[in-house]
C-alpha cells in the first residue's frame, strides 16, 4: 500500500526537507506533547547525519524556531552516533528546574519532511493506493484504459488536483523569485547565484543552445532559492527541489502546454516519486543523493513523457532511465551546505531528464530492466554506501575540494590581506 503523493510535494522552507523541515515539524510535535507540564528548559541532541552538517542546513535554527521563544534550548552535536532506525535521529527532553527529565521524545526525519520512530512512521499513514508497485500498476491500467494520472485521481479523489494547482504555483513562483535574486548565498561558502546570468547569457545562444540554457536557469533558480531558505516544493527533497519545475516550467513555455496537462504530469511524477519513496528511501542521509537527484530526476523523465503523449510503457522507461544513471550517486556536500554540488546537479538533472523523455519515446516502451528493480537496486546500493557519503560531509567532495575563487567568502578573501586563509568550513 501507499500514501498520497501530497508526501511527495511537501511545501516549506528550504535548505532542507530531512534536515531543516523535519526537525521543525518534530520540534512542533514535541511541543504539544509538554502541553500544561511545569517546564524550565528543553535539551535536544541530533545525532549521525543531522549533527555532521545540520548547521549549514540549519537544522539548530529551525528547532530554536519553535522551542526557544518558549524555554531556552541547548542543542547537543552527536555526529559520529549512528542508530539504527534511521541515521538522522533527534532527542528532544524537557527538563525541570534542577535539570531532571519530565519528558522525552525520540523521532527521525526519515526524508521528504516525514518524520517516523519505534511508534509512528508518516511514511505508511494511510492506505490511498492499494498498488505500490508499478509493475502491479501497468497491467491493470492497460486492461482498463487508464493513465497514471487518470489512477492517481481514482485514488486520491478529485481535491488532489487543488492540491497540485498550489503545488504548481509555488514552484512557478520559486523560479520567478530565483530569476529576480542576485548576491551571494548564505552559508560561509560565498557561492554567488547564477539563475539570473544563465537566463541572460542563454539568449545570445542558437535555439536549441538557448533552450537547453534555460533550462539550467529554471534549475538553478529554484534551487538557489532553496539554499537561501526560501520558499519550494519537496519534489522529492528540498536538495532535488529545483529538477520537476525546471522541467514542466520550460515544456510549458516551448509547448504551450495548459496547467491542466501540467498537473496531470504532477500526479504521474508523483505517483513514480511515491513508489520509491515506499519501497526504498528519497533519504540523502540513509541512500545518498540518488534517492533525490536520481529520484527527481526520474519523476520529471515520467512528466515529460506523459505530456509527449507517452504509452505507459514509454513513462515507465523513461522514469527508470531517469533513476538508472544515478545509482550510486553519494551525497557529499562541501561544509554541509545545499550548494556545492547540489545546485549544480539539480540542473544537469533536469538536462537528463528530458535526454530521457526523448530517448524512452524514440522507442517502444520495451526494456529488460524495469522501473521497480532499479529502485530495490538503488536501495540496495545506498545500505551499502558508507556513511561517509550520505550526507555527513565527511567524505567525497566535502573533504576534497579546495576552497578557491568564488567559493571564498568575501570576508575570506580581504582577510588574506592581513594573514593565512582560514577554510569557512
């Protein structure tokens, strides 16, 4: 069974849906489970993945948000404790005057915002689809006609679509917003944004240069808005945000697609993002970045195809390439910040994905590799990725870049004038 696909599209503030939306939304609940309790402070420790880069994802902030203006909160880094629910645990306590526990919680933000422990998992609330699989799905539509949209509406009732409409609406506005923004991103890392410089340097390029270029704006856009804690969707993850509008917004502007055929794409993105995210993870910190890039982008192949007119076999390709040339992509952020290469990936995925829409409709539908093997795979793969390259930034690029040019903050750059560089991170 699954959830709704409303999981999937998850609206909120950036930098990060596991790092910064959960443990907001886990510090809210906390709040009302010490509702009427005589309190004096709270203590919260963050352990694996959420110690080793929550502060340039914010996460300290997004807690002291909710808990601080009613007691004061002290934040507890644990990052080298791996548990084993889930790499990306929180412990919230309440305490008394002397210091004594009154009440505690334990909860994990297992990916996309959602939050699960020994208790409770948002991830497996309601049975809306009946179907998890898509190799379930496909004959059964095929024998009564029906696309994937037409069986994400059969599910979810007709209210999903304004659901989608908002959906649509903030990723649209994310771009206009990202396009509009200048300056340098936040962080320490003195990444300046490129939207706005890829928007105007793509319209000097041929068409077919010119499109791709634009492309890369949309992605970029969104996704920079989300490295400055701004307003996105989870498509699936905040750090993938930028991929799904980046697609739809250029199909829409080259094709003259309606919203309604956008958000028929929505629902059938949704539904393939929906599939992975209960059979395997959309988790950085538990399948690296495959399970967000790699998922994003293989949600926006499925919406390409499916507004190409695409067969449901043509989808399914499509949506399996898409996640195919991810697996075993690492997430490896450089000083634990949505940026380097996250920004940069959101856009050569969306770039992909499309590469994937019109490789999958050149053909008939028919391959040897389905759509749900690649994801066990993907899951699979990510258990076996060490920590090290799951979100923890102890790993990879995070611990082999040279921090040089642009990415020096300016404060960085003028202190070499008075004595040695010292790294942001």
């Amino acid at each position: 069974m699954m959830d709704t696909i409303k999981q999937i599209y998850r609206i909120g503030n950036g930098p990060s849906s596991s790092h910064t939306m959960g443990p907001k939304r886990a510090a809210t609940l906390f709040l009302k489970q010490v509702e009427g309790l005589i309190i004096s402070s709270f203590e919260v420790t963050l352990y694996g993945s959420l110690a080793a880069t929550g502060k340039g994802h914010m996460t300290d902030q997004a807690i002291l948000s909710v808990l601080n203006p009613i007691h004061p909160t002290e934040i507890i880094w644990e990052p080298s404790v791996e548990l084993k629910f889930h790499p990306n645990g929180i412990l919230f306590r309440a305490l008394d005057g002397e210091g004594k526990e009154i009440k505690r919680f334990m909860v994990y933000s297992i990916g996309g915002g959602v939050l699960a422990n020994e208790d409770f998992n948002e991830q497996v609330t309601n049975e809306v689809y009946k179907l998890s699989h898509i190799t379930e799905m496909m004959p059964i539509l095929q024998k009564y006609g029906m696309s994937y949209w037409e069986y994400v509406e059969h599910c979810e009732g007709k209210e999903i679509w304004d659901y989608l409409a908002e959906v649509w609406k903030v990723m649209k506005q994310s771009i206009h917003d990202g396009l509009e923004a200048e300056g340098v991103l936040p962080g320490g890392l003195g990444l300046r944004r490129k939207a706005a410089e890829y928007m105007v340097r793509s319209l000097s390029y041929s068409e077919s240069v010119r499109s791709r270029g634009k492309v890369y704006a949309y992605a970029l856009a969104v996704s920079e808005q989300n490295a400055s804690g701004g307003l996105v969707v989870t498509a699936p993850t905040c750090g993938s945000c930028g991929v799904m509008p980046a697609v739809l917004y250029h199909l829409q502007d080259t094709r003259n697609f309606t919203d309604k055929r956008i958000l028929r794409a929505l629902a059938t993105a949704g539904l393939f993002g929906n599939v992975v995210r209960t059979n395997a993870s959309i988790s950085g910190a538990e399948v690296g970045c495959q399970g967000e890039v790699g998922v994003a982008c293989s949600m926006a192949a499925a919406a390409a195809s499916q507004l190409f007119g695409g067969t449901l076999a043509q989808i399914e390709y499509a949506a399996e390439m898409g996640l195919e040339h991810h697996l075993g992509l690492t997430c490896d952020p450089v000083c634990g910040l949505v940026q380097i290469p996250c920004i940069e990936r959101n856009a050569f995925a969306a770039s992909r994905a499309l590469d994937a829409n019109t490789y999958a409709n050149f053909t008939d539908g028919r391959h040897r590799v389905s759509f749900d093997r690649v994801v066990a795979t993907m899951h699979q793969t990510g258990k076996d990725l060490p920590s090290l390259y799951k979100e923890t930034s102890t790993g990879g690029l995070a611990t082999n870049s040279e921090l040089d040019g642009e990415t020096q903050t300016d404060e960085a750059k003028f202190s070499e004038l008075d004595g040695p560089h010292t790294s942001p991170c």
